[in-house]
C-alpha cells in the first residue's frame, strides 16, 4: 500500500515538476535494492575537469574544474541523497550595465532563440529522494530538487566602477523514471523545469527527455557504455527534439586505491530557433573516492 | 561404455509447493522427450523434482520415449526442466515448459522437445566454510543449491540457462554470473575479479538498468571483505 502510494505521488509530482540533466560528473548511484539487506550509507567525492563544459544542455563554452560531494542512504527501496557540486572556470568578461530603465547589460545575452548560457559556475545543492520498483527488473524513479545561488557583479560602461550585485538564483524540479522496453532495453524518462531569476540573464526552461542505456562492454578491467539523450528543451525557439546527446563513458575501479576514473565524451547537438542545429564536444576526465558503511550481519 | 541409462531431471518449480492441498492435484509425472537434439531413448529414468527450492525424484521409463512415476507428494501444475546423462556427453537439459495437467488421473505430463548440451560444473569457494549458493535460472523455472566449500552442479546448459553464484549471508542478491566467466575461460576467480565482474554485469544492465555505479561496487567489496571472501574455482567439463 505504502509503495502504491508512493509511486503514485512520484508520477502526479511529474506531471506538474520535473530531473534536471545530470551533470557528467554526477556519477552513477544506481544500488539494486537486492544488493543489501540493511540499511547502507555511501559518501563519495568526485574531483575533475571537464573541456567545452555543459551544464544541463546548455553549453557554458569554456573549459571547467569541478567537486562534487554526494551522500546517500540506501534503505529498503528508498533512496535519499544530498549532493553538493562546486565547479569554476575561468571568469567571464565582466558585465557592465547602464544606468538606464530597464537596465541594459552588456555583453548582452543570448536572444530568447538562442541556446541559453549555463548561470556562472558555482555552488549547487541538489536533494533527491528515489524510490526502487520491479521485481526481477528492477526500476527506479526519483524525484530531484536543486539550488544555486548566483550573485552578478555589475560595473558602469565606461568608468568601470561598480554598480553594484546582483543576487540571483537558478532552481529546479524534475523527476526521473526507468523505463524497460522488450528488444530495446533501459531507458530513463526525465522531465524538469528549470528558473533562474534575479540575474542579468533570467531563463526559464522545461525539458522532456529519453536517456536510452545501451548495454556496457567490458575491456580487460575497463568498463565502457554508452547512453544517448534525446530530447526537447523549451526556451531556445526551437519545438520538438532540440537535443541530442550520447555519452561514450570509460570506467576503471582501481582494486588497491578504490578510486574510480571516468573519462567520458559527449558530442551534445542543440537546436535553437536562430542559429539551427550546433554540437558541442565536452570531454570530462574526473576521479571518485567514497566510504560506504552498512550495518554487518 | 555407454549404459543405456539416462538420468532424467526434471524441475519443477511450483507457486505452491505444498503437498495435498486443492492446488496440488497431481501425484505422478509423465515425461515425454522428443527432438532430434535430445539423443538416444534411455531404458531408465531418474527424475528429480524441484518444489521450492529442490527435491529429487526418479521415473522409470513407461514406454517410448516416457518416463513416469510416483512421487510420493502432490504436485501443483508447474513449470519444469528435464536433464539426463547422454552417451558420449556430460548430458542433456532441455527447455523449461509448463507441464500439462491430467487431473482426472492425477498426472503431471512434460512434452520436452528441445535439448541443450549439458555440462558438469564444480564449485570450489576459499575459505571452505563460506555459506554460497548456485542458482540456476531458465526462466520461470529456477533452482537453489546451497553448499559450504565445494558443490557439483550436474547438465548444466549454459546455452540455455544462466548460472549464478551467491556468497555469504543468504538475501535476494542476483549474483555472480557464471556463464560469462566460462566463455571467458576465467575459471579461479579472486574476490578483486568477483567485484569486476559484478559490475560489468551492471554495466551490462543485468536485472536494471546499465550503470557503472561506485557505491554498488564498494558495496560488494564491503560485502565480502566482511565474509572473508577469498576466491572461487570453477571446474567444467
């Protein structure tokens, strides 16, 4: 009864919210409920860097380093987690605003048919809480919320005085759900809705997504997969499938340091109403350590 | 020398496996091999029985190409799986089929005719008293073996069922997959390539969806650092 109910919570929450698209360094925390018997903590630290870096579809085109802090607790077929992500790059040309109302900032943003820019790197805080169902097929759906502040120094055109901060935010809510079709596979459903306001670039945008899981391969002791996002984000004036984005990932589970590197590729396609169909090549190459805890018959 | 003896196994795994209830109509099984990939008709039969987690019977051959008889308990109808010892092979295992009711006569009648090439396959864990567990999986049809130290599992077909290794405190883990360590020939296999292969086997996207997912891989590694777990030998033939 209780698994009825929340099951149908998550998808009643769907049809009004939304899950972001994970960051690429937002690594794996899929546990089958079948692999533990009681309850399990996990915390992990992810360090790396990532060429032509893209935050949730939206490509930031300059490189970036990144952590990332994500804590679990696996009980029963629940799980809940609390993530933290820090990622800076190299600073963009400062913004300058004119005295003037409404305010003009330049350089100016990207048209409202036009792929947004990512809100400046920084802090994010992310919550989720996930659910596991099926039997032999196991499927999990998640439900995810996220924050990051985003304060905007602004400077005069031409004394370049400042004038002050802007103190902004971007938040979403989405929800993610596994899929399993016969002769295709796994695949996971994402819808999310996206705000950012109290900035000099204030977006709002709504995506639908198919994440279809290819079947892994191993390589010696080198696990490789493949996952491709197809997808329609609004806010960029383009309808329909707006996004295409496979990741080739690379896995290797060090046995004496237990740290896991990942070097991951994603040729991301966009498609924006002025400027058509563009790709953008991120390449991520980042390294995970955690401790996992459980209670020991 | 070939003994014109071949050993007959079916299993049935029943949804309800207790003896003399309304459920549980049937008290003698027939079972019928047909098939050109089945090989020679045996003279005699032995049948095991699997309800739950495994019971063994044996039939006696009633006939052309049958084998029937009296299993001492009442049957549910179920879904079964028929294996026997073949001239000039390990043996034969045939397809898991839902056996056909009679109830009039109170028999359980299987009709198998498809069969697989079958192996003998040894499992040998290190520390000999860990608690493991084999489990042989041809969907619906499914069966546990528990066994300390070492267990022989007879007609193993991995063409047609996936075998799978579970160490240590028993839960409802999938476990080891041991098919793909045969064809990979990695047959002793340490607790660091247990790990390994229990997560390519996620990447693979046995049982969910594919992931490569750090948490589930120190969990294993947690898991059996704490059982002591140093390897497995796997023995084909």
């Amino acid at each position: 009864m209780l698994r009825k109910l929340v099951s149908a919570s998550v998808f009643l929450l769907a049809a009004t919210a939304a899950a972001q698209q994970r960051s690429i360094f937002d690594v794996d925390d899929f546990v089958d409920p079948r692999q533990h018997d009681t309850a399990v903590f996990a915390s992990r630290l992810v360090l790396g860097a990532a060429n032509n870096y893209v935050d949730d579809t939206r490509p930031l085109h300059r490189d970036a380093r990144f952590l990332h802090i994500a804590n679990s607790v696996y009980w029963s077929a629940f799980q809940f987690d609390y993530k933290h992500s820090e990622v800076r790059a190299d600073a963009p040309p400062p913004i300058r605003v004119c005295n003037c109302s409404p305010p003009i900032y330049f350089p100016p943003v990207p048209a409202s048919d036009e792929v947004p820019l990512p809100p400046r790197p920084g802090g994010k805080d992310t919550v989720q809480i996930g659910w596991y169902g099926g039997k032999d097929l196991k499927l999990r759906y998640r439900l995810s919320a996220s924050n990051q502040n985003i304060a905007t120094d602004l400077f005069y055109p031409n004394t370049n005085g400042p004038a002050g901060t802007l103190h902004g935010h971007e938040r979403a809510l989405g929800v993610e759900g596994d899929t399993y079709i016969p002769y295709i596979g796994f695949g996971t459903v994402n819808v999310a809705r996206t705000v950012r306001s109290g900035t000099a670039d204030d977006r709002t945008q709504s995506e639908l997504a198919y994440t279809s899981r290819l079947p892994g391969l191993s390589v010696g002791k080198i696990l490789v997969r493949g996952l491709i996002t197809v997808g329609g984000v609004s806010g960029r004036g383009a309808r329909g499938v707006n996004v295409v984005s496979p990741i080739f990932e690379a896995f290797w589970h060090d046995q004496t340091t237990r740290a896991n590197i990942h070097l991951a590729w994603n040729p991301m396609s966009t498609r924006s109403g002025r400027n058509g169909w563009e790709t953008q090549h991120q390449i991520a190459l980042f390294i995970d350590r955690g401790i996992v805890l459980f209670r020991k018959h | 020398m070939y003994k014109p003896i071949v050993f007959a196994i079916v299993l049935a795994t029943s949804v309800a496996a207790t003896a003399q209830t309304p459920g549980s109509p049937f008290h003698r099984i027939e079972v019928i091999v047909n098939g050109s990939s089945c090989g020679d008709i045996p003279d005699e039969i032995f049948i095991v029985i699997n309800a739950g987690e495994g019971h063994e019977y044996t039939l006696t051959k009633a006939g052309k190409n049958t084998w029937a008889g009296d299993v001492g308990t009442w049957l549910p109808k179920s879904f079964g799986i028929a294996r026997w010892e073949a001239k000039n092979a390990a043996g034969r295992v045939t397809e898991c089929l839902s056996g056909q009711g009679l109830e009039r006569t109170n028999i359980l009648r299987f009709t198998f005719g498809r069969c697989y090439r079958g192996q003998e396959v040894t499992f040998t864990t290190v520390p000999g008293t860990l608690t493991s567990r084999y489990v042989r999986e041809q969907e619906p049809c499914k069966e546990t073996v528990r066994f300390r130290g070492s267990e022989t599992a007879r007609f193993v077909g991995f063409n047609a069922e996936d075998v799978r290794l579970q160490f240590g405190p028993p839960d409802a883990r999938r476990g080891l997959l041991v098919n793909a360590l045969v064809e990979k020939k990695k047959l002793v296999v340490r607790r660091d390539w247990v790990v390994h292969a229990l997560a390519a086997q996620r990447n693979r996207g046995d049982g969910a969806q594919s992931n490569l997912a750090s948490n589930a891989i120190d969990l294993d590694d947690k898991k059996f650092a704490a059982i002591d777990f140093k390897s497995v030998t796997i023995g084909v033939r």
